[in-house]
C-alpha cells in the first residue's frame, strides 16, 4: 500500500513538473553520447554534470544522473558493435559477437539485440529495485570474501569454453589478464609489484586503456593489414538499427532472464558494478548454452547476455546506495556526490525521510530505458552512417579518438603506453589464435579475485578447506571446477575424433 | 611455418618469463601481518599456472605437428600459412611505428600538429584514398575533436613542450 502511494505521489510530481523530463530525455542521450565514444564513459557523463546539479533541486539532479547512467551503459555497444572498440568498459563484452555479427552485414540487427537487451534488462533491475530494495542488501551482506572470491572464479573458468580449439590457450590468455592486474601496488601491504622502478606503474594497469588497447587499436592494425578491396567492401554497408521481432525476443528469453537476474545480482554487490555484471552474464551464457562454439562468431545470444547483464546491474547497484548509501558501482560512487551536494545522505532513513525523491528516481529509471529504445536507435543510424567513409580515413581516426579519450581520463601518459603495448599485444594474440576475452575476464576480476581469496584466507586462519566449504561459495567453485573438466573433455574428445580420421601408418 | 614458429618462441617466452617473474616475486618485501598471503602470494599462483599451461601448450603444438604429418605425409609444414598470405604486413608494421611515432609527437608537439601529421601518414600508409579526402579530412578532424574535447568538454590535451607549447596555448 505505501508503495502504491509513493508511486502515485511521485508519478504527480513528475507530470507537475515538466523540467523533469527534459532533464530525464537530456540525461539520456547524453549518456548514450557518452558512452559510445572510446574513453569517455558514464562515469565521466555523470561527473560533468554533478555541477549543474547544483541548480536543480535534488530530485530533478538524481533524475537526470539516473537517466545518464541508463543510457551510457547501453550507449558504449553502438561503438563496440560498428567498430570493434568499446565505448564503455561493460559493452567489452558486446565486442565478441557484436562486431562479428557487424562485419556479416548484420550491423543494424545487432544494435537492434544490443538496444532491446538493455531496455529489457534495464525494466528487470529496476523492477527488482523498487519491490526487493530492502531483502537484497540483506542478501548482499551475506556476501563474504569467499563468496566474492568464488563468483570471480566462476567467471573466470568460463573462459575455458570461449571461442578456441584450444582450452589450454584459452586459459594462458585469462592466466596473462590475472598476472597483468597484480601490477601496481598490492590492495592489501600496498608493496610495489611488477613496476619495476617506474612510479607511474604503481597505479596499476588501468582496465580502459587496456581494453581499448586490445580491442580497438590491434582491430585497426588488423584491417589495415587488409587488401584494399577488402576495405572498399566494407565502406558500402548500411546500417538500419532493426529491433528484433517478439519471436526473436521469445527464442532469447532464457539468456534474458538469466543474465538479468546475474547483472541484477552482481549490480547489489557493492563494488562490483555493471563490468562484471556483462562478463558474467556473457560467461554463463556460453557455459549453459548448448553450442558455445558458436559465441564470438555473432550469435544474438552474445549480445543479449553482456547487454541485458549490464543494464540490470544499473538498477541491482542503486539498490546498496538508496539503502545502505553503499555505492553498488564506480558510476553510483560518483552519484553519491550528486546527492551530498543538497546534503542528502543515501542510507536506511532516505527512503524514510525523502520517499518522493526514492520513489521519483525509480520512475525516472524506468523511463529512461524506454527513451534509451527511441534515442538509441537515432544515434545508432547516425553513427552508422560512419560506415559508408572510406575506412582508410576511418582507422586513423579511431586511434586518434582512442589516443585522446585515454589521455582525457587521467592525463596520464602511461595510460597511453598501456593502450599501445597492450594493442600490439592483443594483435600478436590473435594472430596466434589466443582469444583476448578471458585476457579481459581476467583483468577485470583478478582483483577481485585476490583480494577476497587472501581476506578470506585471513578470517579463516589460513585454512583453505574452510574458505571453499562456506555453502554459497562453495557450490559456485563446485560449478567452476565441473565446467573446467567439461571443457578439457571436450577438447580431448575432438582430438580422439581426429586421430581416429587418421590413423597412424 | 612462421606463425608455428611464433607460436612456439611465444610459447617459450612465457614459460622463461613466469619463471623470472617468479623469482622478482619471491624478492617482494614480507609482512608479518600477512605472513602466507603476502605480496607474493597470488602472482605465485598466476605464474606457476602460467608456466604449467605453457609447457602444455608446447606440447599441443608438438602433438599437432605430427598430427598434421601423419595426415598429409608430406614435409611438416610449421604453421598455416593461409593467415599469413593475403596480409599486408609492411603495412602493419608501419602501422604500429606510427603509432609509436603519434606517441612522442603528442609529448613533443602537442595534440594538433601530432594528429594531422599522423593522419596524413597514417592515410598514405594505408592507402586507397582521394588526394582532397587525404589532405583535408584530417584537418577538419583534429580541430572539430579539439573544440569538443577542449571547448564543449573542457577536457585537456597534450600541448607539447617549448615553442609548440607556446603555439598550443594560444589555441587552449
């Protein structure tokens, strides 16, 4: 009954004030803007606007940060589909069938997957959000270091089945992202590791240069190395953002609600965020699917799952900041400063105190992922149109803007040494059939991962049966194990099959 | 036979390179406080995983050599050379030393005469393009991503030092 209140009294606040939604359609084709130029991110989307927030009052702020954030987490796949470079840290994942499904000619349709995974998964977390606010962060608190440490696992080992014939090239390349994210100093002693003398190591590898690195600037090392006939090819395509068909939609709803149900998930856990979120939903689609060979070739499924994942981890992770006023992800973190500046304090008593403001924000979520279906579209066909130049002026161009956003993000020149050594890399990677997923899989949840193995290993005195027989984490690893052995069993199947064609002479 | 010789020396690179890895670990610096999950405690494990998949890893490639022997019983032929054909690889490698060279121009001249020095390379490199596309293309890129990265997003770029800082600042 309070719930249906509070929605009536929000809902007549919204329609009494029309700067609401202006502000509402504003955030979010800024936030698609923002999120489809490499580099550029929703964090940073939100963080220019904090200022001007400062002139509205709290509600009309939150609503339109809400709104940037929706439409930068959908907005980063229009770049990752159209060129292989991720505009956005969570559409890294789109990359893997997003751009093969591009380079068939199928550049609109995979928008279209993109677009309607992200409304569909962005309605889910914010659904969830407004009925299970309150019992979610109560589950997420019993989230512990092993638990946290199993979930990194389980996203790790899925990438024995990505995309290779090789399981044991698919591991090295996941193996080389976890030993890359020990660079800098340790989260825990704060020791220098791997720097080897340079100071401007010690932040780290940072994850945005390395993935525009491995993505955008080896797919551009890659093209140029092409005939020229091969690029004039491309040159000619078109791209109609066309929306699946409701059959299709009906063929995907499996993937759907799994990886919604996963973004929503991992979107509560605070400091996760919507990355995760689409490496894992991705993950688990290719561990339950029944042909995983077939993901990196551009499969709907490949875009649905990191997409539908990400944009419910945008609603899964206001949960821990409107409740607990823990911030669920980087991008909320940044918000929390949107809400300091009116001297509101998210926590237990904002949704007791400022009800209008909780209740007008669930709203405004659920429309911005409705105007992020009509303005997605647009600014897709528009960026589409890119396309028809000449990609002998299009490859420079992507390396300059890539240059440019990695510099923007901190100034920092070494995040451009990053994006160079790591392009190179990821180009003699490919060459030599490693896939460059689980490299990114790793980067992202090895800190992840060690962190909370060594904390865990700490609260339960070094005693590594107790940390992997907690119940939760326990049957997360029990999963992560089978489909590893899984994997290596299918590959030695294949190459029994293959012996058998040919026998020795 | 190039790419299976690659892949083998890449091979090998890891292996050798957990291995030294390793031994920087063991050189990290010890608390007592964290005594078994010190510093060194999981790049450990991420190199010995590492070096145990490289030397499975080698021997796949072995394997798949005699594999492909026995099926063709011709002369092993090292690598598949289909990938490697068809690739224009000065191109390539051109390619990547102009990116490096952007690099240093950005420190050195500052974003807008790096990028349309860059672009202008870069386009003959690949080429394929019109003599009016070439030349003008790149000129109307820097400076529209210039205004919105400086003017609309007041987000710096590089300026470079000495005289071309100098000619930076007198744009932003």
């Amino acid at each position: 009954m309070e719930l249906i209140q509070g929605f009536i009294s929000a809902f007549q606040y919204l329609f009494n004030h029309p700067l609401n939604w202006l502000l509402l359609l504003f955030g979010t084709i800024w936030g698609i803007l923002f999120g489809c130029v490499p580099g550029l991110t929703g964090i940073v989307g939100v963080a220019l606007l904090i200022p001007f927030t400062f002139t509205l009052n709290p509600i009309e702020g939150l609503l339109m940060l809400g709104a940037v954030y929706v439409g930068s987490t959908f907005g980063g796949s229009i770049s990752a589909i159209l060129f292989n470079t991720p505009g956005a840290p969570e559409a890294a994942c789109t990359t893997l069938d997003g751009y093969p499904m591009a380079k068939k000619g199928q550049a609109g349709k995979a928008i279209g997957y993109a677009l309607s995974a992200s409304a569909i998964g962005g309605l889910f977390g914010t659904i969830v959000l407004i009925l299970l606010a309150p019992p979610l962060s109560e589950m997420a608190l019993a989230f512990g270091p092993p638990e946290y440490f199993a979930l990194a696992i389980l996203g790790i080992t899925a990438i024995a089945s990505i995309g290779t014939k090789s399981v044991f090239k698919s591991l090295l390349s996941g193996m080389i992202g976890l030993g890359l994210a020990t660079v800098g100093m340790d989260p825990l002693t704060s020791n220098a590791r791997f720097n080897f003398g340079s100071k401007l190591l010690l932040t780290g590898i940072s994850f945005i240069p390395a993935i525009i690195g491995l993505f955008a600037l080896s797919e551009v090392l890659k093209r140029s190395g092409e005939s020229l006939r091969a690029m004039a090819v491309d040159a000619g395509s078109k791209v109609l953002t066309k929306l699946p068909s409701l059959r299709e939609i009906w063929d995907l709803k499996i993937t759907l609600l799994r990886s919604s149900i996963i973004g929503t998930f991992i979107g509560v856990l605070p400091g996760v965020g919507a990355t995760t979120a689409a490496f894992i939903g991705y993950s688990e689609a290719v561990r339950w699917s029944k042909h995983p060979e077939k993901f990196g070739t551009g499969v709907p499924e490949g875009i649905v799952a990191p997409e539908s994942a990400n944009n419910s981890a945008v609603g899964g992770s206001m949960v821990p900041l409107l409740s607990m006023g823990i911030p669920g992800s980087a991008t909320t973190a940044v918000m929390i400063g949107g809400l300091t500046i009116h001297g509101i304090i998210p926590g237990p008593m904002l949704m007791v105190q400022n009800q209008d403001l909780v209740y007008s924000v669930f709203i405004g979520m659920l429309i911005a992922n409705v105007l992020m279906i009509f303005f997605g579209i647009k600014i897709a066909s528009q960026f589409g149109k890119i396309l028809k130049i000449p990609y002998v002026l299009v490859g420079p161009s992507i390396i300059v803007l890539c240059m440019t956003g990695v510099f923007a993000l901190r100034n920092n020149m070494m995040d451009l040494v990053v994006m160079l050594a790591l392009g190179g890399f990821g180009y003699l990677l490919q060459e030599l059939d490693y896939p460059i997923a689980p490299l990114i899989i790793g980067l992202v949840l090895g800190p992840i991962a060690e962190v909370s193995l060594r904390r865990a290993m700490i609260l339960n005195n070094f005693d590594i049966i107790a940390v992997v027989t907690h119940p939760i984490a326990g049957v997360m690893l029990l999963i992560s194990a089978l489909s590893l052995i899984y994997g290596l069993y299918g590959q030695y199947r294949r190459q029994r099959e293959r012996k058998k064609i040919s026998p020795a002479p | 036979m190039v790419k299976r010789i690659v892949d083998l020396v890449f091979t090998v690179a890891v292996f050798v390179g957990s291995v030294y890895l390793w031994f920087v670990a063991d050189r990290f610096p010890e608390f007592l406080k964290y005594k078994n999950v010190d510093s060194d405690f999981w790049p450990k494990i991420i190199l010995a995983t590492m070096a145990i998949l490289s030397l499975c890893i080698l021997y796949e490639n072995i394997a798949a050599v005699r594999l492909q022997r026995r099926e063709t019983k011709a002369p092993v032929s090292l690598g598949d050379d289909r990938s490697v054909s068809g690739v224009r690889w000065k191109t390539v490698i051109a390619m990547g030393v102009l990116c490096i060279a952007y690099y240093w121009g950005l420190n050195l001249f500052g974003f807008i005469i790096a990028t349309i020095v860059f672009m202008w390379l870069a386009i003959v490199v690949i080429g394929g393009a019109g003599k009016w596309a070439a030349v003008v293309f790149p000129l109307i890129f820097t400076v529209g991503l210039a205004l919105i990265f400086v003017k609309g997003l007041e987000l710096s770029l590089p300026r470079g030092v000495w005289l071309f800082r100098d000619l930076s600042l007198l744009f932003y």
